[in-house]
C-alpha cells in the first residue's frame, strides 16, 4: 500500500513537471537582419515619447554610462541584476530582434531566444500598451538609438532564483498579464489617464507594496512601498499626508517636479519626473493627475477643512521654540531655516516641511535621505538645490533636527531614529 502511495506521488509529480515544462516553455524567434527600419518620422516620435514616459533610458543606462547600453545597478532582496543592452546592436544588444520578439519581451517578459526575463522588467505593465505603442518603440530604438556593443554583467541572484525556467511559475502567481481594459463609467480623459499609469508609466512598479516574492499586492495598488532606499508614498486615501492629493497637486508635481504641499521629486522619483513624464504632452498629464485624483473619493475635503490644515501646518513652522534647549530646533535655525523659514513661503513656492509627506511618513527615510544628499538641480524644481549635509552633520545631528520637524509636523518622533540615520546613511546610495 506504502509503495502504491509514493508511486503514485512520484508519477503525479512527473506529470506536474511535464505539464509545468509545456506552460515555461517558449521557442526561440529567428533573428532578423537587419531589423526592420522602415518607419515614418510621426511613428519614431511616438515611440521616442513612449521611450521616455516608460523610463527605457533611465533602467538601461548606468551612472556615466552609454544611453540603451545596459549595466543599470538593481539592488533587491534577492540580488543585484543588470540591465540589458536594448540598444541596436546585432551582437549584444536587440539589433536582430524582430517586432514579434520585441512585443513578446514587452507583453510576456520572454526573451527572443525563449528565456524568461527577470521581473524587474515590468512586463505586466507594458502588457497594457497597444501594439501600436509597443511597435512605436520598436520603431525608435532601432532607428535612433546609437548601437553600442556592451556585453551584460551577470547578474548576482543566488540559486535557485537564477533558474530563469522557475520565472514561469513566478508569472503563474503573481504577474497581471491581462491587458487593459476601458471602464465604460468614466470619461475618455481618465481612461487616458489609466492606460498611461497602469502600462508604460508602471506608476504601480513602485508605489505598489510587494510580497515575499516581489509580487505586487495588487489589492493594495499605489499604497506605498520601498524602493531603491527610500519610499514610494501612498498614493490613495492610505496616504499619511495632512492634506489629500488633489488632482491640481498630481498636475503640479507631474509637470514642475514639486508639489507645495507634498514634496519634491527626489531619488528615484527625479529622473522619472525629469527624463520621463515630461517627454509626455500637457494633456497626458492632466490625465494621469485626473485618473489618481479620483481613485479613492474618501480624501475628499471641503475647502474649509484643507485651509485650516494648511494654516496650522504654516503656523506650526513659525513657532519658535528655545533653541537653548532644543538641539534640534538649533540646528535647523543654523542650517535649514534660512531658506524653509519665510512668512510669505507660500508665494515663494518653498515646500511647507510641517505637511510634506516626508514628514509624515511612517518611516524616516525620504527625509533623512535628503537631509543627507539634498536635492541636486535636476532634482525637484530643476535648477532649485538644496545643500546635502551628510560630511557636515553627524547622526545625531540629523536625527535631532528630524525629531524636531516630526514633532513640529504633530507627530511622534520615529523609534530608534538616531540607528535609522545611521542605517539610511549606510546603504548604498541611488544614482541617477
């Protein structure tokens, strides 16, 4: 009877892996050359727009490095991986790639040889595009992107994860391949809005919490998550913000970089801003904005409500408190209040700290990250910086004047601050 078990458990089993083997299995595309190139100029300028609105250059281009050519750094909970060569090249990058092996990649993460690709490439989104957008791309890279002949790093994932045939069972479980798909309740402008954050804008890549595995929850979509040392906020009603994101906040950030009451675009975020979304007409913008702005009705509030919020926060950050003892309302009266502190901020378009979402995050990392490194010309409101201070304030420093806006802000001062300094201090630090 024993012997009947296991036999039938080891025949089950051999079935299951010959059923998974037909489901991962892909052949390989026969290569073309040369691609094809034969593509009008309005077609190239939609896929150049594309391009950047789905960040292309930003993920395949390291610091200093050959735009398209690949080698951008990832770091993840499971392993560095590096980016491939998308540029044109025959031998290694995707010059002999046909329009089918393109959109294949695009829309099932499967390379042209018939491998899986990791799912830092975000397929699921790009699945949601047109197969007109997707070929304008096509169209762009192969006829306006040098080649550049750049062998891939390999990347640094432990076994088994670097099984690329265990990626199929990965998209079994976890990967939205379905396309999208127009809700018929809402107008043309936010379904506009949808399709570019939902596909080549993956806006849910980062501000999407993930499981164990990396898969987004997608019951949880732009709530929130980490991402490449610093934090992607909420951007629905979970949101820890004072004041909701309305629709003029998302324009405002979408189309400056900043947002009065909000924040800057800084870290990730910045190059996203900067060399993405803005390739995108003023229209796609203000749909993106409409479509969030109306994803969760419960931030709605009266204008009443937002104006006594907005004037608390404006009062709070004129209060003057003993800087004989409070270290951390010295410090920032010596190096942050000459340029935060103003009774006409407001028309000088300088972020309120006491309601941005910084300060009002559940961990203290977006704001001790730019308290550290601050934010550069092309970051925020280009060719608005502000200074860094990570050779001049040591960890104590910084978590004083952290501890000293969050209180300010009416929150409680983070836990362990002074060791989430020093750990945000440490880690490696993105480059743009």
């Amino acid at each position: 009877m024993l012997k009947r078990i296991v036999y039938g458990v080891c025949g089950a089993a051999i079935v299951g892996l010959c059923v998974f083997s037909i489901y991962a299995w892909y052949p390989a595309i026969d290569p073309v050359i040369p691609a094809q190139t034969d593509y009008s100029p309005e077609i190239i300028e939609q896929g150049r727009v594309l391009a950047a609105a789905g960040y292309c250059s930003t993920c395949h281009t390291p610091s200093g490095g050959t735009p398209y050519a690949g080698n951008y750094e990832m770091h993840t909970d499971f392993g560095t991986i590096y980016s491939s060569n998308i540029t044109p090249d025959v031998e290694t990058g995707i010059g002999n790639w046909s329009e089918a092996a393109f959109s294949r990649a695009m829309r099932i993460g499967v390379s042209r040889d018939g491998h899986h690709l990791l799912p830092a490439f975000p397929y699921e989104h790009f699945n949601k595009m047109t197969d007109a957008d997707i070929n304008a791309i096509y169209a762009y890279i192969m006829t306006s992107v040098p080649a550049v002949n750049q062998v891939k790093k390999d990347n640094d994932i432990p076994f088994p994860l670097n099984i690329r045939w265990f990626q199929a069972g990965w998209k079994l479980l976890f990967a939205d391949t379905q396309p999208f798909e127009v809700n018929s309740e809402k107008s043309a402008e936010w379904n506009r809005g949808a399709y570019l954050a939902e596909g080549v804008a993956h806006c849910g890549a980062c501000h999407t919490p993930r499981n164990a595995l990396g898969g987004e929850k997608y019951d949880q979509m732009y709530q929130g998550a980490a991402i490449d040392g610093w934090i992607a906020p909420s951007l629905t009603s979970t949101s820890t913000s004072p004041l909701p994101w309305r629709s003029q906040d998302f324009y405002e950030y979408l189309s400056t970089g900043n947002s009065l009451y909000h924040g800057s675009a800084a870290g990730p975020m910045a190059p996203v801003m900067h060399d993405g979304l803005s390739a995108l007409p003023d229209s796609d913008l203000r749909d993106i904005s409409n479509y969030f702005a109306d994803l969760d009705r419960t931030t709605k509030m009266d204008e009443s409500q937002s104006n006594k919020i907005l004037q608390a926060a404006i009062d709070a950050q004129h209060q003057q408190p003993d800087q004989r003892i409070d270290e951390g309302a010295r410090l920032y009266a010596t190096a942050c209040q000459a340029c935060h502190y103003s009774s006409d901020q407001l028309v000088k378009g300088r972020l309120l700290i006491t309601i941005g979402s910084a300060t009002h995050l559940d961990k203290p990392t977006n704001l001790i990250n730019v308290i550290l490194d601050g934010v550069s010309s092309d970051q925020g409101i280009s060719g608005v910086v502000m200074p860094g201070f990570r050779d001049a304030l040591s960890d104590q420093d910084i978590s004083a004047i952290a501890a000293y806006l969050r209180q300010t802000a009416g929150e409680n001062i983070w836990p362990k601050l002074q060791q989430q300094v020093g750990e945000i201090r440490n880690q490696p630090r993105f480059e743009q």
